[in-house]
C-alpha cells in the first residue's frame, strides 16, 4: 500500500488525479472523510486498497498497515506560505481550523500563526525525508515525476504537457525581502525539512546520473 500525504499547497489536487489514473478503484481519498475513488464515503480505509491520499499526517496509518510507503511533496515553506495566504483571500471568509480569515491578517501574521506555522513538519510527525519512499519536490517537479514513473512504472506525467514546470524556470513570489525573512524566521523548522529533502533529491539524482539544478534558482510558479 501507499499513503500519500497531501500537505496543503504542494500541489496535491493535481497530484491526486495522477494517482487516480494510475490506481483507479484502489484509491482512496482522506480528508475530511473517508471517500473511494468515485467519492463515496467509507466507514474507514478498507484492507484491498492501494493508495490513500489525503491530508493526513504521515503516522496515522502506519500502526494499521505497517508496510506500507509513504510518499509526499514539500515546497519552498515560504512560497507555501504565501500560496495559502493569497488562495484563502480569495476564497475564503471563515475561519479554518481556527486560523482566522486572511483578511483579517497580514502575511506577516498570517505566517506567524501557530496553526500555519512548520505545516509541512506537523504533516511529517516523527517521521524523516529518509522514512519515506518518494519526496517530490514542487519545484523540481519534471525530475520528480520522473522519478515516480521509475518507482511504479507509470508515466505520471500530465495529460497536458504545459502543465510540467520546467525545473529550474519558475519565478517565486515577489514580496518584501523583510517579510520574506520574517516567514522564514517564523518557520525555521520547516525551512530544515525542505533543505533536508533537497540534500536528499540532490543525492538520489547523483545516483540516477542526473544533474542537480542550482537551488537558488528553482522556485514554483504561483498558480500552484
């Protein structure tokens, strides 16, 4: 089995639908239900499926089926962050999850929350990059995919090719270099993880005979 998790704003939605294609009935979805692949709604994740993908937090199922791999997509924290800030203003005038709406926060704030703050490390719990099997990494997602096709043997590429961010040739967001360093300070424990993963991606790509980008110039677009 596989249980993806789906750490918010590192492209799970679009990454859900190529796990769709590649498992099908065998998916199984975990947000805020339990739900099949059609989006019905289950009493829990039943012992036949293959794949759970979900925000979920990278131990919850561990105990239950202890074989199974994890594998997950990280992202710049700060690009993250700001992803979320900017997406829930548009979208939304209600708390969540006890965050108050963006609105009523600036970005400064908003990335100083308790609830928003080392998301991504929350998601990891006490698990590490090298407990899991894949870590796709946002801005290097052409290598990433990549890589999972060699993993599962299923070409995990979007339908549309356009929708494959060059590696290496998508701008960050562009905001104040303060602010920016405020959101850094803010999650110091997730900028470790992100570094840790992409200490990772550059060892596993050294091995596959790939080359590994400059890391200071690969960010993600901001429609992600």
């Amino acid at each position: 089995m596989i249980l993806s998790i789906h750490i918010p704003k590192t492209a799970g939605i679009r990454f859900r639908d190529l796990l769709r294609e590649r498992f099908g009935a065998g998916l199984i979805l975990h947000y805020y239900h339990i739900t099949d692949a059609t989006g019905q709604v289950l009493a829990g994740v039943p012992e036949a499926a293959e794949c759970v993908h979900g925000t979920f937090r990278a131990d919850a199922l561990l105990k239950r089926f202890p074989q199974a791999q994890l594998i997950t997509w990280v992202r710049d924290p700060v690009d993250r962050v700001i992803s979320s800030y900017y997406h829930r203003l548009r979208g939304s005038d209600s708390a969540v999850d006890g965050v108050e709406p963006p609105r009523e926060l600036s970005l400064a704030e908003y990335a100083d929350h308790p609830l928003v703050r080392n998301e991504m490390t929350r998601f990891f719990g006490a698990r590490r990059p090298a407990d899991f099997l894949f870590v796709g990494i946002v801005e290097r997602q052409e290598r990433s995919l990549a890589r999972l096709r060699r993993l599962f043997g299923h070409d995990f590429a979007p339908a549309a090719r356009e929708e494959i961010v060059p590696d290496g040739n998508v701008p960050r967001f562009v905001i104040d270099a303060g602010i920016r360093e405020e959101i850094e300070r803010a999650n110091a424990a997730d900028m470790a993880l992100y570094r840790e993963c992409l200490v990772r991606d550059d060892r596993e790509s050294r091995l596959e005979g790939g080359i590994s980008p400059d890391i200071s110039t690969v960010r993600v677009a901001t429609a992600w």
